[in-house]
C-alpha cells in the first residue's frame, strides 16, 4: 500500500513537470545601452564652476 501511494505521490509531481501549452513563447526586446563618447564630458562643469570661485575670490 506504501508503495502504491508513493507512486501516486511521484507520478502527480513528475506531471507538475510538463504543464504547459504549445504557443510561441514571448521574446523581448534586448536592452542596448549607449555608452559615452568620451570620460571627460562629466568633468567640464566643475572645471568651469571652479574657475568661476577661483575668478570670484581672486576678485576681492
């Protein structure tokens, strides 16, 4: 009786398995990510902000 019950058992979870249906899966978009041209573009506005203070301090 054991074994009838635990063949059930596997028969009932191996069919869990294979659940499913036949339609096309769905395929999204790869994302593409841009990279930057060059490293110093994020390097242009401190430069400009501190010599603005250093023209600022030199001034007084």
């Amino acid at each position: 009786m054991k074994k009838l019950v635990l063949a059930a058992a596997f028969t009932a979870a191996a069919s869990t398995a294979f659940a499913g249906n036949l339609s096309e899966p769905v395929v999204e978009a790869p994302v593409i990510v841009e990279q930057a041209t060059g490293t110093s573009q994020g390097i242009i506005l401190p430069l400009v902000l501190l010599v603005l203070v250093a023209a600022a301090v030199a001034s007084n």
